[in-house]
C-alpha cells in the first residue's frame, strides 16, 4: 500500500512539499519541541487546592440542593448491593445499561459519584460555546437503545448533559445513584469474598460522614477529566480581579447562560484567557463578541481546521439508522478506520468530517501497520511525518488565509505534526483575531512569567485585566493506576495494592482486571485499543466487563463467584503491549503535553532499562482500536472467560 497517497473517503487540496522544504519544516518542528520542553513536568500544574484560594477553581458550582434527590438513600450505611458502579457520568451509565443487557437486575446496581448528578465532564463543564468534538452519532452512547436523533452533527453541553439524565431514566437508575458522595477507600474483604467501600459525603448537612458498603462486584468506571489542573504560576493568589477555570464557569459573573451567550455583563470588561487548547478554540469566539477587550495568552497554538456544525436532518436519520440494530458500533468502527490508517478501509466514509481526514491520528491511538520492532521504530515515524505533513501545511495555510494581520497568522501556526495535540475544528475561532478587541499574546512556548495583582505579566509588560480565565485543562493521568485516577485508597488481595503489584509494570488481562484483585473492573484506557472517540472506547470496555460478568453468572448460574485473569493470561496480554510500543515513537517528535505527562513518560522511560519497560506495560493496543475490537470479539465468541480464574463462593 502506498502510505503517501489518499485512500477511499479521504481527500486533500494540496500536494506534498519538495525535500528542501520539507527538512525545514522538520528542523522547524523540533526547534519548537525543544523551546517547550520544562524540567518540572507535570509539577507545572496544581491539580488538588493548596490553599483556600483556590478551592473555588474545584468545587461543584452546579449543584441544586433544593431539588428532590430520588438517591439521596440510595447507599445506606453498612448495605449489601452486588454491583457499586463508581462514576454517574457515560463510563458509570454504559456499564450499568450494558450490565443490565446481560441480564442483571437493576434492583442490584448502586452508583456513586461526587458529582451533584448525572454526566460525569458534561455535569462539570457548561463554558459558552461548548459542543462535542466527536460526531454527537458515534460519541453520545446508547442511541439506538434510546431511539433518540442528535440535534446537531457536533451536539452542544446541555444536549450531552441531558443525555446521560435520558439514559439513567431508561434504565431506571435514578433512585439507584448516590451523588455528592466521593468514594475513598476499597479493600477486598477474603473471607466475605466482597469488597468493602468507604464513601465520605459531600452534602451540606452530611458533609465529612463517612458510610461503608459492602458490594460482590466494583467497577470503577469514572475518570479524572473532570479534574481541573492550574498552572503554578508565581503571584497566582495575588490577583485582585475575578478568576475560574473553564470547568467551573461562573455565568454570575459573565452574564448569560449555556443556552444563550448573552454575556452582557462583560461589555466593559476587560478578559484574559489562558490557553489556546480545544477548550480554548471553543471559548474565544464567545469571548470576543462580548468583552471589552480579550487577551489571548498562548503557549502552544493549536491546529485548527473546519468545522462545519450543522443541523440534524430527520428525513436522513430516518433513513439511515431508525429501526436499524447495530448501526452506531459500525459507524464508530468506520470512524475509526479512517482515523486509524486501516489498511483496508471501507468503501464509504460515514462520518466524513475533518477527523476523517486525519489518518495520522495513529500517530496517539496505533496502527495496523505498526513496526514490529524498535528497529523500524524510526523508518516508521518518518513515514508518519510526511504523511502528515500535507495536511499539516494545508491548515497552516488557512491561517494565513484567514487572519489578516500577518505576524498574528503566523503565532497561530501549529509547528508540530497533527497528531502530538488534540486536532481542533472551528468556524470562528481564527476569525476572532481579526477583531480589534482580541489581542494574542504569544509567549513562544513559555507560559506566563507570573501574575499580578492587576493581571498576566509577561515579557516586561503587565495586562490589567477584570477577569482572568484559565482554560489549561484537565488532570490527565496518563499510565496511572485505575485507583489513582479516582484518588482512591484500595487494596485487594493480601492487602497488595496496584503499586505495589504493578511495581515493575501494568498486568492486566483486556485492560479491565489484573489477578489479585478480584470482582474489581475497570474501564482502560491502559492495555486497550484507543481511537479520539473517548465514549466509543468507554462504551466497547463496558460491554466487555458486562460479558464477562454475564457469562460466568450464567455459566455457573450463581452470582456467588470470584472473576480473575490467571497470571499466565495478564503476562501473555502484557507482552502484545509491550511487544508493539515501538508504534508509539511517533509522540517522542511532540511538544509536550498532557499525552505524554507534559514529558515526564520519557524522562521516567530514560532512568533505566526496567523502568523503560514499566513504561511501555502502560500503553495503549499498537495495532489500535478496530483490531482490538476484532481480538477481544473473537474471544468473546470462540474463548468466553479463557484466561481467568473463576471460583464459586460457597459461604
């Protein structure tokens, strides 16, 4: 296959540069790789309050305690319930409607969550402007079952929030979740053979109580996207004006609402916005039609191509999916295909939007074309590069022809190859700098040199502003235990606990249990196939545990067992992991960034050759998330439950 040419449903407007240009375009790259790389890593950011001026960037602004809480009782001190599902947002619901499709009892299933409802990063983040990236048909979950028609292709935050509301009325899980409550420790009880749950309440009137629950299954189905990160920046408490985080936006104060952007309130204000991620392309349009004036500060610019939003056509949907079983997993897998670099990509294109395009997104998720060795390693990611850079040039090209102050275009442009950050789409953000209220403020790959009590200071210049907002992301866990992303003190076994198991590397069987900890799932992304549809990838680990649950109950016909990969099974998946990280080279020519522990997975990787190792156990599928789908269906089909341990509870 000629990886240099376009295949079925992709398509380009531009040619590939000469060799002269195309060095210096690489050259250019790792000059700016090299400016951003920061010897403190992920120790640039504050991701837990250290002071009490900072616990309104963390608290839940969201919630209404006046509202009648149907599982307000849902978790009683000292209960029993088979299932505690950990996390309300799609990862808890997924499990809770694929478990229930496999024949479980809802009576049986508890969820819990310290959240003030249902939606998990939709219940946090209500910022202006805010729509999925993903297609709403592929992302939003359980569409079929639900028969529901996405309003728009790339749907909006209230929509998805409401979704998750709309999926636990389906599956009758209202009186069946516990909110404001966040589970703290877990232990497996040996001779209960249950696990044992410790949950503080968040509630105002319970706040600090501690409950315990006993349950024969955990899943811990949450994540820490929802988690806001600060950067740590000199002066930062100092500041007189008013400041939040994206996650947490006070509409109080900009006037408006997520239904309507009306933010009147900032028309004599003066806004800076720090960080020009995807949240960031959302936000500034928004901004820029009601501040005063805005100030952009920007460390890294990102790619942004169209986006094309667009209105849901019944006639269409009709036609396309009603009445149609299994349509939603295999336009996921057709996204995919062309996202992943398949070498047999299907015929059509369903999806066919800018991520479509952007085959070199298996530069972050694998490929079916991976090296088979570190020694290919290199001709590999050669090959990503030029194959990207196509796509790469066309996008900066838009810049210039879209910005018209040329020194602004060229900050804008994204010097790195499409895949190392998140690829964003917008009909608007480039346009804003042409606004006379909108200034950038680039600070070549450096951030902010402190804060003010007046605003930003950077290069010299200090900018007062009224109102400061952060939009530098989420704390992203990257190759973190299943415990820690949840910050959860839990041991199984023999009191071991993840660390101590996992000391010289990730063992998993399918990236959702590792022997020793019995009964405990979870939902990756560590050791399974990953594609940029975080919910797709969510969706395929929950029918998964859902199977191997619903197959051993009914097998045994007792829920009264113990389910746990044998260590040969864990050993055996772990080596495919590790046997394929050479696909993942690509990301050592990034900036970097939240994929790569903002640099702290190579400089761990490079202490030593054990450690190196312990790194690669914690990747994703290299061949990416089509072929993980395949292997994990075909044992599903021909090896149900080979590989663990299955023991009946006889007390």
């Amino acid at each position: 296959m000629d990886l240099s040419q376009p295949t079925n449903g992709t398509s380009t407007n531009s040619t590939h540069p000469d060799q002269a240009t195309t060095q210096a375009v690489f050259e250019k790259y790792e000059q700016e790789r090299l400016k951003r790389i920061r010897p403190e890593g992920l120790n640039q950011y504050i991701v837990t309050p250290p002071s009490k001026e900072y616990e309104g960037f963390y608290k839940d602004i969201w919630v209404d305690n006046t509202a009648t809480d149907p599982g307000l009782n849902a978790i009683l001190d000292n209960s029993y319930h088979d299932f505690l599902i950990v996390g309300g947002g799609y990862g808890g619901l997924c499990v809770a409607a694929r478990l229930i499709q496999e024949g479980v009892d809802v009576k049986d299933i508890r969820l819990v969550d310290s959240a003030g409802g249902f939606g998990g990063t939709w219940w946090y983040n209500r910022y202006p402007g805010l729509m999925c990236d993903v297609e709403s048909y592929i992302y939003m979950p359980l569409l079929e079952e639900l028969s529901y028609m996405p309003k728009h292709k790339y749907s909006y935050a209230p929509e998805l929030r409401q979704h998750a509301t709309n999926i636990a009325s389906h599956y009758h899980l209202h009186d069946k979740a516990l909110f404001q409550a966040r589970v703290i420790d877990m232990y497996w009880d040996e001779s209960q053979k249950h696990w044992v749950t410790k949950i503080k309440h968040l509630r105002p009137g319970s706040e600090g109580k501690i409950l315990t629950t006993q349950s024969r299954f955990a899943i811990l189905a949450g994540t820490s996207i929802d988690w806001p990160k600060l950067p740590r920046i000199s002066g930062f408490e100092k500041f007189k004006g008013h400041a939040f985080h994206t996650s947490r936006w006070d509409w109080t104060y900009s006037g408006g609402s997520e239904q309507d952007y009306e933010m009147e309130r900032l028309r004599d204000k003066k806004v800076a916005i720090v960080g020009t991620g995807a949240t960031a392309v959302q936000v500034v349009p928004q901004l820029a039609k009601w501040a005063q004036h805005l100030y952009v500060f920007q460390r890294t610019p990102s790619s942004v191509d169209a986006r094309n939003q667009r209105a849901t056509d019944p006639d269409w949907w009709n036609k396309e999916h009603t009445g149609k079983s299994g349509w939603q997993r295999e336009r996921r897998k057709n996204f995919s295909s062309f996202m992943g670099n398949t070498e047999k990509q299907p015929e059509k294109d369903l999806v066919y939007d800018g991520m479509t395009h952007m085959r070199t997104y298996a530069g972050i998720v694998g490929n079916e074309q991976a090296p088979r060795s570190a020694d290919e390693a290199g001709a590999y990611v050669d090959m990503m590069k030029n194959l990207d850079l196509v796509r790469q040039s066309r996008i900066r090209g838009r810049v210039d022809g879209i910005v018209q102050d040329k020194q602004t275009a060229e900050k804008l442009k994204a010097w790195y190859p499409g895949w190392c950050k998140r690829p964003c789409f917008h009909d608007e953000y480039l346009q804003s700098f042409n606004q006379s209220n909108v200034t950038l403020v680039d600070t070549n790959g450096k951030g902010l040199d402190k804060i003010t009590e007046n605003g930003p200071f950077f290069d010299g210049k200090e900018y007062p502003v009224d109102l400061l907002v952060f939009s530098t992301g989420y704390n992203v866990t990257v190759g973190a235990t299943p415990a820690t992303r949840l910050r959860i003190n839990l041991a199984g076994a023999n009191n071991n606990t993840f660390d101590t198991k996992w000391t010289h590397g990730m063992r998993t069987l399918h990236g959702v249990q590792t022997n020793g900890f019995p009964n405990l799932f979870w939902l990756g992304p560590s050791q399974t196939g990953a594609t940029a549809n975080t919910v797709a990838m969510i969706d395929e680990c929950s029918r998964h545990v859902a199977f191997i649950i619903g197959e051993a109950i009914r097998k045994y016909k007792t829920k009264a067992l113990t389910i746990q990969p044998t260590v040969e099974a864990e050993e055996a998946w772990t080596e495919k992991i590790m046997d394929g990280s050479s696909v993942f080279a690509t990301m050592g020519v990034c900036p970097p960034s939240y994929s790569t522990a903002e640099g702290d997975v190579f400089r761990r990787a490079e202490q030593s050759p054990e450690m190196k190792k312990k790194m690669q156990s914690a990747g994703l599928w290299p061949k990416g998330w089509n072929d993980f789908n395949r292997v994990i269906d075909k044992w599903r089909r021909e090896q149900p439950l080979e590989g663990l341990q299955i023991e009946l509870v006889l007390n």
